[in-house]
C-alpha cells in the first residue's frame, strides 16, 4: 500500500483542519486533505511504517444527503448501493490502498469476533475483526458508536472494534485483546490502542435501563456516567407517589436520565486487560457536536450515514 498522499491545501486551511481533527485537545492527532476528502489520522499509528490507517469523515464523496455531497461509507435507506461502493472506491485511493482487500462487518451490536486472513465474501456478523495478513484493511463503520482500532507492533497484529453501549457492555474492547492474544500470542503491554471520533458524554443521554446494566457489569461504572446515576442504577423510583407532584393527571414527570461517556468506559476496559494508559489514545471530537464534520445518528435522528475506521497491514 502507498503511503497516504496530502496534497498542499494552503497552510491557513492545512492549520484549521487540523484543528478540527485535534478537538482542540492537543492528542496528535491531524486532518489530511485528499481531494474531496478529508481523513483523521492518529500520530501514534503513524509512527509504525508497516501500518495504514484512517478515521473518515463525511467531507467529499458522491453521495447526496439535504443537497450536501457527503462520504457515506455505509448502506442506508437514503443511498444507493452504487455511490456507497464509488465512495469507498474513493477513500482507498485517497488512502494509497486502491487494491487492498477491504474486511467489513455486518455490525449488532454484540461480543462476536472474526480473525479473517483474507477478504471476506461478504460482511462477517459481528463487531470486531483481528489480523495479521499484509494488503487486508479491517474496517468498521459508525455514526455515534466509538470505532476502536489496536496495533500490536511486536507480532505485526491488529485488529478494529465496534463499540456502542451493547457492544461495551459485553466487553467487547476487552474480549478483542484476549483473542488476539489466542491468536497471535499478543501481549497487552505492546498494544497501541486509539478510539476515534464518537459521540461524547456531553450528548449521550441514556436511561435507568443503561444506568442499571452498567452498574450490574462493572465495579467502576460511575465514573463513567454524569447526572444521578445512583439513583437510577439502585431502581429507586424518583416519583413513587405521583399523585402528590404538581404534574397534571396522565402526564408522569419525564424518566431521569444519565449521560453516558462510552470512551471512557472502553478506556477502563483497555487498562484493565494491561493495556498501558500512556498507550490508549482517543479523539476529542463528538459526533452529536460536529456534524459539520462527521455523522451523527443521534444528532440527525437516524437520517445520516456512515463513518469508518480502517486498520491494515501493508502489502
């Protein structure tokens, strides 16, 4: 694979892209222009010469969503099949990887698993995929869910995770780095962990239902959660007597509610199988924040597309 080309964009654009891919936090990470497009890319992976990787965005592309040309790498009700396959066409020859085999899942949320050492013949089901064959790119695709991808640089191995709250919850971030290890004898203490843009705890609210299955699955789940998480884990209803509120009749008060940070609950997951913290990098960007930037499905109530993430090893 070629490394991936940045044609000059000016240094005044070059600058506030990079800005953009940043969030502002200062992570390593930066935004390169190719075409139309725009990726996000990690510092930390871009340190490893036999390694391709990237975080798209929804600039460029030749789809069409409310009179805007969008990248959606991902079948949708609103998209045909055959701008989908011309954006991905796109993105690998923008990434310099126009004849890598891409590896995709058929994402639901769950623990599932695939080591795959060659194109698949189609999507696998599942959330997760680990290699260790050179010219195969492991890809998932979101558009809130936090897209996970580790680089093992001792055995050469990688792998790329899809991660929503189900997904989370399963553990699945920490079930990936124990099959790479049955796999291809990973060590955790050599694994490179980034998480790239997602919906941040400042937008995602979730209900007693969450808050309740978090608190059953992990000791430290508060510190993942903001609002009265106590509350709603314990069951506790906060209106056991709805007849002495001011609400009128047949108008309960609205559920409480929590906000969940999903990349800090996979964080915790990666530093709980061994993974370095010095090691785990994320983004600071949130889907629901910028959707000038990347799709939402939250924010743009399921009327978007698809990002995604890829991992590979070059040929």
């Amino acid at each position: 694979m070629r490394k991936l080309r940045k044609p000059y964009s000016g240094p005044r654009r070059r600058r506030a892209a990079d800005r953009a891919a940043d969030g502002g936090g200062g992570s390593g990470w930066h935004a390169a222009r190719a075409g139309r497009l725009t990726l996000l890319r990690a510092a930390p992976l871009d340190g490893l010469p036999w390694l391709v990787h990237a975080f798209t965005t929804r600039m460029g592309g030749v789809s069409r969503l409310d009179h805007a040309r969008v990248l959606n790498l991902g079948v949708t009700d609103w998209d045909s099949e055959e701008a989908v396959a011309e954006n991905r066409r796109v993105f690998l020859h923008a990434l310099g990887a126009g004849r890598a085999a891409l590896a995709t899942l058929r994402q639901r949320h769950t623990d599932v698993i695939h080591p795959v050492d060659s194109r698949p013949h189609g999507p696998l089901r599942g959330d997760a995929l680990i290699a260790r064959a050179p010219g195969l790119l492991l890809a998932v695709q979101t558009a809130d869910c936090v897209p996970i991808l580790l680089a093992d640089p001792r055995r050469r191995a990688v792998a790329a995770i899809h991660a929503g709250w189900r997904g989370t919850l399963a553990r699945i971030t920490e079930k990936t780095l124990g099959r790479m290890k049955m796999e291809f004898d990973t060590r955790a203490g050599d694994v490179i962990a980034v998480m790239g843009p997602a919906i941040g705890c400042c937008c995602y609210e979730v209900g007693p239902e969450v808050a309740q299955a978090f608190a059953a699955q992990f000791a430290g789940a508060r510190d993942w959660f903001e609002g009265p998480f106590d509350r709603l884990a314990s069951g506790d209803d906060p209106a056991p007597f709805p007849w002495l509120s001011m609400t009128p009749p047949g108008h309960p008060p609205p559920v409480a509610r929590v906000r969940l940070d999903l990349r800090a609950a996979n964080r915790s997951q990666l530093a709980a199988a061994g993974v370095p913290a010095g090691q785990i990098f994320s983004s600071a960007l949130c889907t629901s924040c910028r959707t000038d930037l990347l799709f939402s499905h939250r924010r743009e109530q399921g009327r978007t597309g698809r990002q995604m993430a890829v991992i590979g090893i070059r040929a």
